[in-house]
C-alpha cells in the first residue's frame, strides 16, 4: 500500500481501478512551406479550428443545463479560439514565416505563455493553462488524433492533466474520480470537476509512475489523499467516510441559502468572488448574498484593443440586475494593462507584481480608469454597487482614486446619464503599507476589504507560484493573523466595514479565527458557500473571540494550526472540515 499527497479540489470519496491516460507531450515539427502553400495551410488552420469549436459545442450539449458553471467555462473557451488577435497571428506567422499552422500556433502559445507568466493575480496567471489546452487540441486536429477519454467501466482517471473540456465530458457513472500529476484549486478543470461532483486530486507528483493500470485506488478529494492498492480495513474506512460525506454535502447544499449567525446572534454577509457573468446563478444558488469581489479583468486579458464603455456597462448591468437587490463590488482593474492593450504606450518591467498594475495602471492612464468607472456608475443604476481600489499603498493613491471617481461622477452630470447617488467607496488592504497605515486609510473610504492572497504574499515574501517556496505560504504565520487583527481594529474604530475577499475566506478550517476577528463580510469562491455558512450557524462570537486571543500569544505556524485542529475536536466539529 502506497500513499500519495496533492492537493484536492473536489470533495468527496472514490474506490476504483486506476486507468492511466498516457498522452504525453504533443511532438511538432518544424515544416518549411512553399510561397504557393500558404494559402492552403492557412485553409487547413482554419478547418482545425473550427473543428475544434464545433467539438466543444457538442461538449456543452452533453452538459445539463443547471450545470451554469461548466458551461460558462466552455463558452469562454470558444471565446478565446474566435479571439480575432488568436487568428491574426496566426495566420501571419504562416504567412511571414512560411511555417506550417502547428508551429505557428505553438509560437504564438509562447507569447501568450509569457504574458500571462508576468501577470500579478495568481488567478489570471492560471488561465495560461486553459489556453494551454485548447491550442494542443487544435494541433491534435490538425495531426489528425483523438485524444478524447472513453472508460467502458467505472475507474479512476489518472493522467499527467485534464483539460476543463475533456473533464466536462466525463460521465460520473463511469469516472469515479481522477487524479493528475498537475493543477490547482483555481483551476477551470477544478471548477468543472467541483460541479459534476467527482472526487479530484491534482499536484500529485510522478503519479504516471507510481500507478499501474488496474491497481485498485482511494481518492479523497477533500484531504487530496491518494491510496493506492488499500489493505481491506483502510478500504472499509473509507467506505463509511464517502457514505457520510455524501449525506453531508445533501445537507449543506439544502440550506445554503439560510443567513450565517452564529448561536449568539453575529451575523456575518457570505458573498462571491466571481469572473464571468455566466458564473451569477451557480453563485445565488449557493447561497451567495451579493458579490464581495468582481473581478473586472476578465474583459481586458488577451485583447488587442481596450473594451469600450458600452461593452462594459452592459456586462456590469447584467451582474448587477442578476443579484438585485444584494450588492456587487466592482474591484478596478488589477492587472498590468500594458500586457494586453496596444494602445498603452508603457514599458517592460522586470517584476511586474511589484510594478505598474492595479491602482497604480489606472492612476497613470486616467482614459483608461474613468471608461471603467464610468461604465460601473451608470450600472448602479440598476442595483446596489461598490466599488473597490486594488493594490492602495497610501493616502496620496487613495485620493487620486476618489478625485477620479468624482470627476466622472461630474461627468455623467453634464452629459445627463442617469446613476444612482455616488456608490460605497473601499480599499482593499492587500499590502504591509496599508495595514501601517489602515487608521488613516480608514478616514477615507466606506468599507476595506483584505485581500489575503497578495497580503499574505508580500508580508512574507513568497511567491505562492514558485514552486520552490510555495510550501512557506502560510495563512497561520503570527504576523498574518496580527496583521489581521491590525486592519479589522483599524476599521471597527474608524466605524467602517471590513471584510474579506482572499483565498484565506472560504477556508472552513479557518473560519472560527476570522469569525473571531470581527470580520463583517466574507467573500469566496461560490462552492466555498454552504459550507462556510453551515459552519458559521454552529459557532460561538463570543468562544471565537478567545480563540483569537489565544492564538496570538503563540510564536509558530504549528503551534496555532494545533491550537485550531484541538478548538475544532473538542466542539465536535471536525467534520466541517474533513469533508467540504
């Protein structure tokens, strides 16, 4: 018996063989073309292409439609192989290059690669993977293969990675659950797998090898543990452990929609953190109350050209009618728009999580900032909105947002565009500047929101995405939960909202500590959400609050997440975190 360790990112149990999906790195060679062959690879490119999408129509047909998020991320992926600039350059690599339509494309995968590398949201850096996937199934077209998973009975997947379109086509009768040797929580193919609820673990490292086809396998999708040919008495044990998590999920997942307060009567708002307009009805069925964090990049990323205020208005009315009368905040663009956008005249940076992005992109490029804002303005017309700067270091950028936001406001007035009166205005406090200063910070804005992804990473230093220190990303390190303590202290005083919008948020095995915080709002992936609320209804303020107190006394990461795992053992309520 062997076991193996990655992280899981869809819960649940599965016993099964193990069937190995061996596809191995796609070989293409270099192929010179004749002046008069042009023409007709550019043709054949073209039939690759649009095989490609006619066969992720046919996957979305094979999709229910209550399944909203599978679909929506099926539709992006169309979006993204009809991306004019996709198809451009393409072609003018052909052209120019006299290269066949394989190498072309792997050239422009390059550049994309590279893009998406410098990118400063760890979230969007992820996408790259999704297009990753997509250019290797046009090149499998143009190859002539099929690279389609067909099991004839039920097992466990195991492969180097899964593509969110290959995962959608899965049949849970048959796929118990896979396992891959790549991936991450954030992934589309998580998501995926999150939604036609089969058990997935991803990250586990040189599982191709350690696997033989028909070895009998465990996969707990939740702890992101990987058993491979169990004795009879773990096989058991994990019997009753999917049995119970089955029945568990049925509950959480029925009362979603119910308030989160606690026995002593704390209410705390659970809210999304959502990209795409097509991922709205999955988050209000899951009991989301409004959106903590819309992400507005989504519209930006890839594009040749800037959207303009009339695309984004619409897209911003959607979400904002969608979820009336809750509330969406509109976080501003966080990205380096100098990577995506021809128009923006700005230089190469050498670390660009350190550099022109978020805040500081928009401070510099006001044409830019006041089309989204002005398009986020006239949607409050049509429902409650917020709006929220990224990366603020000090009161000068928090000024000059708020300037820009009036100037609009202005504006508007002038040209006779209706909106509702000036929205809420926050910070997200998401750098150690910040949290120095969040007293007077505070004075300034209507709520904070803190975004521990970023905070966690630069008052640590670490690159969550570098493999070789991401172990030390720690939401338990002592000056985190200090850090914390400052910003909800700050913001309580000043008579303001605080909230969270991280990673750290929709975290079960966390959430006594952020309860006991004071924290108003939590925000999170929409599957995080009937569980944190569940757990929410059976916590004490009052018990979590001294948990708060005792864990800031403690020196280490090990002693707090002890200190937490006992908290949770005595109250009996392991198993909000076991499962979900």
């Amino acid at each position: 018996m062997k076991r193996l360790k990655g992280i899981g990112v869809s819960p649940g149990v599965a016993i099964g063989p193990a069937y190995l999906l061996l596809t191995g790195h796609l070989k293409i060679t270099r192929r010179i073309l004749k002046p008069e062959e042009v023409t007709r690879e550019i043709r054949r490119f073209h039939r690759a292409l649009e095989a490609t999408i006619k066969d992720l129509e046919e996957v979305k047909r094979h999709i229910p439609e209550e399944m909203v998020h599978p679909l929506s991320i099926i539709d992006a992926h169309i979006l993204m192989l009809k991306d004019p600039s996709l198809v451009r350059e393409t072609e003018k690599l052909i052209k120019e290059s006299l290269v066949n339509a394989e190498w072309a494309l792997r050239k422009v995968l390059k550049k994309y690669q590279q893009i998406f590398k410098e990118l400063g949201d760890f979230y969007l850096r992820e996408r790259i993977r999704d297009l990753e996937h997509l250019i290797d199934k046009v090149i499998f077209t143009l190859q002539g293969q099929n690279n389609h998973v067909s099991l004839n009975q039920p097992a466990v997947i195991v492969a180097h990675d899964l593509s969110p379109a290959d995962t959608a086509r899965l049949r849970p009768d048959t796929t118990q659950a896979f396992v891959t040797e790549v991936g991450s929580r954030t992934s589309h193919t998580a998501i995926v797998a999150k939604s036609l609820g089969i058990p997935a673990v991803v990250a586990v490292k040189g599982v191709t090898e350690e696997v033989n086809p028909g070895d009998l396998l465990i996969v707990d999708g939740l702890a992101g543990e990987v058993i491979v040919n169990p004795t009879q008495e773990v096989i058991e044990e994990f019997l009753d452990r999917r049995l119970e998590c089955q029945e568990r999920r049925a509950l959480l997942t029925r009362h979603a929609k119910e308030p989160a307060v606690t026995l002593d009567g704390h209410r705390i708002a659970v809210r999304a953190n959502i990209e795409l307009l097509d991922e709205l009805p999955l988050a209000l069925e899951l009991g989301a109350e409004g959106v903590g964090l819309y992400r507005t990049e989504y519209l930006y990323v890839t594009r040749k050209a800037l959207p303009s205020e009339e695309e984004l208005f619409e897209t911003y009315r959607q979400v904002v009618e969608g979820f009336k009368p809750e509330i969406v905040t509109f976080r501003t663009l966080d990205i380096g728009g100098d990577k995506f956008a021809t128009k923006l005249d700005l230089p190469e940076e050498i670390n660009p999580a350190l550099g022109l992005r978020a805040i500081r992109l928009c401070l510099k490029s006001p044409a830019l900032f006041k089309t989204q804002l002005r398009a986020i303005l006239r949607a409050s017309l049509y429902g409650r909105v917020r709006i929220m700067f990224p990366m603020i270091s000090g009161l000068g950028e928090l000024r000059r947002a708020k300037t820009f936001v009036q100037e609009v406001v202005e504006e508007l007035q002038k040209e006779g565009l209706r909106f509702e009166a000036l929205p809420a205005i926050g910070a997200m406090i998401e750098i150690p500047s910040a949290v120095a200063i969040a007293d007077l910070l505070a004075q300034e804005v209507d709520f904070f929101s803190i975004g521990t992804n970023d905070l966690i990473q630069y008052a640590l230093a670490i690159d969550r995405g570098n493999e070789h220190v991401a172990h030390l990303y720690e939401p338990l390190h002592p000056a985190v939960l200090r850090l914390i303590k400052q910003i909800v202290t700050a913001g309580h005083e000043a008579g303001i909202e605080v909230a969270m919008c991280g990673e750290m948020a929709g975290e079960v095995f966390y959430l006594p500590l952020l309860v006991g915080f004071g924290l108003d709002e939590l925000s999170m992936n929409p599957q995080s959400i009937p569980a944190v609320k569940n757990l929410i209804r059976r916590l004490n303020f009052t018990e979590c609050q001294k948990l708060v107190e005792e864990a800031l006394k403690l020196s280490t990461p090990e002693e707090i997440r002890v200190l937490v795992l006992s908290w949770f053992e005595e109250r009996d309520l392991t198993l909000f975190w076991d499962y979900f």
